[in-house]
C-alpha cells in the first residue's frame, strides 16, 4: 500500500538532516506498535544513504553483531573480509566511517537487554563527535522500556537527543484514503474500520496482505480475531506482555473496566473489587508510563467547584479487544468462536457509536480548525434529584465567544428536532460567556427522518453519514 499522510513529520526529519550535514545529529521517534515508525523511515530514507540495524528482542549479541556486520557490508562501509569482533568495534565504525549517512536503530531499546553498555558507549561517542557529520536514528515502541532509556534521569542517553518525534495515529480523513486503496466506497464501512483499528496503518495494510478488499466489518473480524489461526488472535496480549511483563493481571482488571464503559475511578475501582486509593498508582502507570489510558477533565456547570476526570482508552483496538475477546477468552481458547461473533452482532453498532464521537470532533476541527472541542458533563434537578446530564460535544471559539452544542447518533432515521430540543435544554446548564456567546447546534447521525436548520432562533447542523463524506472529500 502506497504511503499516506506524515507530512509534518517527513518535514522535520528533513530539516534534521540539512542540519546533519555539518554535525551530529541524534533523534529519537516513538510511538505504539504498528503506528508506522519503520514505514515512515523507509519513506524518509528514499534516494539518502542509509544503514538500518534492526535489534530483535532477544536476540543474543554476537548474532545481532553478524547481522549489524553484513548490513556494513552490504552498504560498503567495511571490506567483505572483515569481520567485527565486538559491539564495541562496531559503533567506533559507526562514528568513523559512516559520515553523512542516515543511521537507524530499529527497535533500539532491546539493547538494554541485549548489550547493556551499547548505551554508555553511544553516549561517550556522541559527546565526543558533536562535529561528526550524521544522522542517528532510534525506534522505540514498547513505551515503558523507551522511557527507561532515553528519559530516565540516570540513563546515559538522557539529554544526548537533539529531537524527538512522537507518531501519533493517523486521523479519519488519512484512514479513508488507504480504505479506499482497499476497494472500499461506502462512508459507513471507513466509519466503522475506524472505530475498531482507529490511526494504525498497519492494521490496513494486514487486511491488504490478506486480501480482504471489499469484506464486511464482521467478515473481517472474524478472519482477523475469531477462528483458528487468525493473524490478529493474539496481537494485542503480545503487545501488552511486551510492555507489563507477566503477573500483572491488575492492569488488564483496569483496562477491561473502562473498556466496558467504566470511566471513573470509582466506577473502575468498584469493577476491579479494590478501593480507589490501591489502583490509583496502577492507573499512573497506565497513563504516564506505559501511554495505554489517558485522563480527560471535564468541566461541570460550575468550572470553580466541580470538575469531572474520565478515563479513555487511548487505541481503539485495545478498546474492542477488552471489549469482546478479553472477557471471552475462555470461549476463544475452546474454538467456540460463533458465540463471541453472536455477542458482537448484538453489540457492535452500540460500541461504534463510542468510536463516532472521535469522528465527530475531527469532523468539527475540519471544518473550523479555531474550535477547541471536547466533551461536557453537568447536573440537572429532575423530580427533586440530582441527575447527571452529558453532551457529547462541546466547541469554543474563544476569541468570537461561540459555542456549538452537538449530539453523536450511530442510527438510522433521527429526528434531528427531538434531539436539538433535549440538546438546548441541557446546554442552559453550561456557564461559558453566558450573557456573550453565540450558541449552536449540531446532530451527527447515520441519516435523519427529519433534518432542521433552525431552533430557537439558533443556527442548527445536520451531518449525516453522507454529509461527512462531502465534508472531507472537500
């Protein structure tokens, strides 16, 4: 599949190597596993020198040396004869004999476990060749080990990078261009692909080398997750095994509960079977360090008395697979397949209707890029009791005081007067420039039975599936 979107980053990897030509420059990229680090080198490297070392894990050194040795090889840099009789040799070539190239390490932070030197030695190198003119690249993905390589206090490279880049997930309107290399032509399938791979390009292009161009969303799912076999069966407890290592069943307790549609703490700590005060450093965990949940703070009506903090987490796919295979795995293990793809019918266009949100907003950015778009929860007095209200989307133009209220509807034939009429109560109890702003109103759905351009004397959008599609083919 052809390369799609990373423009802002490809730019600054080229400005990095204009400003290698005269001295050192090391960079660090990051991001989660199959978010598209080593594609969007081989793009970058088009047409460069380039030496790419790949450091698989668990590997032992003097195999990953052979390896590193024919790279030279194979490159030039060294003679076909020579042979490389240490780590140590290998990375005084590498400040010797590779001037102006690109040098990548691949999955750079299992040389931790590998070599555990390779570090200290890199650090002495590039203190002593600020003027050595190169590019030194290092990939890291499984987040935890990263950060204990490259940002911990006491770790040799910390402070030794002149960058770093983090890859995030590609956004809906790039995620529709690479359906569409996959056949794929209706707005509702890139909704729904969406919402279960989200931004990782890798995940479009498995469907890609298995040919399922053109498959329904289940169809796929169950090619992918549910039969024997399948390719994705196991991508996601690999990943997680990577990061937590084993006995650590309380984050996969954590994770499952806000994939299950609990995102407070104590609602997380009440599914868990823990007190709030025993999950909070896991939950720290999570967020800061592992980079699989993140923390949103919603404000209430009274932004100086009450704030609300939910948890999210941050891949759709984690999320689908804490959703309906984690808690099946016992049917998943005895081949009973048929009874988690029943499951999934039943709940599948509930669970995209989570996911519609994020399209939602990204929608709203496309068209405005000025709003600031979130969500809002609040309370209301109905029959003498205090009921928590929410709305899905709330965005501010803070210089022109405008505010648009919107509700996200994954369903067919939607009264858009109905819900604006609910949405309009609910937005009185929102205190943002109240005698100043400029209020409206929009409905994203499937499709409507009853679209309205007015309320209220307020102006009111109607988005349905087909209207998304007019907007980002804009």
């Amino acid at each position: 599949m052809e390369f799609i979107n990373r423009t802002f980053e490809l730019k600054e990897l080229e400005n990095a190597y204009k400003l290698s030509k005269k001295r050192l420059f090391p960079i660090l990229i990051t991001g989660s596993r199959r978010i598209g680090k080593t594609r969007l080198i081989e793009e970058f490297c088009k047409k460069k020198k380039f030496l790419y070392f790949f450091i698989y894990e668990g590997k032992g050194a003097n195999s990953l040396l052979r390896e590193f040795e024919k790279e030279l090889k194979d490159k030039k840099i060294i003679d076909q004869y020579r042979t490389i009789s240490s780590i140590e040799e290998f990375i005084e070539i590498i400040f010797s004999q590779c001037r102006g190239q690109v040098i990548v390490f691949d999955e750079a932070q299992y040389m931790r476990s590998i070599y555990k030197p390779f570090f200290s030695l890199m650090q002495r190198k590039i203190d002593e060749n600020q003027d050595y003119p190169a590019m030194i690249i290092f990939l890291g993905s499984v987040v935890g080990l990263v950060k204990r390589v490259f940002e911990d206090l006491k770790s040799p490279l910390y402070g030794r990078m002149k960058q770093k880049i983090s890859l995030n997930q590609l956004s809906y309107k790039a995620i529709r261009k690479m359906m569409y290399r996959l056949d794929y032509l209706d707005e509702e399938d890139y909704a729904c692909f969406y919402c279960i791979f989200g931004g990782f390009p890798k995940y479009y292009v498995t469907m890609e080398d298995y040919n399922l161009q053109k498959n329904s969303l289940l169809s796929a799912l169950e090619f992918l997750f549910f039969r024997e076999n399948a390719p994705l069966k196991n991508e996601v407890v690999d990943m997680l095994r990577q990061e937590f290592g084993k006995g650590k069943s309380y984050y996969y307790d954590i994770i499952e509960a806000i994939a299950t549609g609990k995102t407070k703490l104590n609602e997380i700590a009440s599914y868990t079977g823990k007190h709030q005060t025993d999950i909070t450093s896991f939950m720290k965990d999570l967020m800061d360090y592992y980079e699989i949940i993140k923390r949103e703070t919603i404000i209430t009506e009274d932004p100086k008395k009450s704030r609300i903090s939910i948890y999210i987490i941050k891949s759709p796919l984690f999320r689908f697979w804490f959703k309906f295979v984690y808690p099946n795995l016992r049917y998943i293990e005895s081949g009973k397949f048929d009874l988690v793809l029943d499951n999934i019918k039943k709940e599948i266009n509930s669970y995209i209707g989570l996911g519609f949100e994020e399209i939602c907003k990204q929608i709203i950015e496309e068209i405005n890029g000025s709003y600031l778009v979130g969500k809002w929860w609040g309370y209301q007095r109905k029959d003498g009791k205090r009921e928590e209200i929410e709305i899905d989307i709330v965005a501010l133009n803070e210089k022109n005081k405008e505010v648009l209220f919107g509700e996200c509807k994954w369903k067919e034939k939607i009264n858009a007067e109905n819900i604006v009429k609910e949405l309009a109560e609910k937005s009185r109890h929102v205190n943002w420039n109240n005698e100043e702003r400029k209020e409206s109103y929009a409905v994203f759905a499937k499709s409507f039975s009853n679209k309205i351009d007015k309320f209220g004397g307020r102006k009111v959008y109607c988005y349905s599936i087909r209207d998304i599609e007019k907007i980002i083919k804009h």
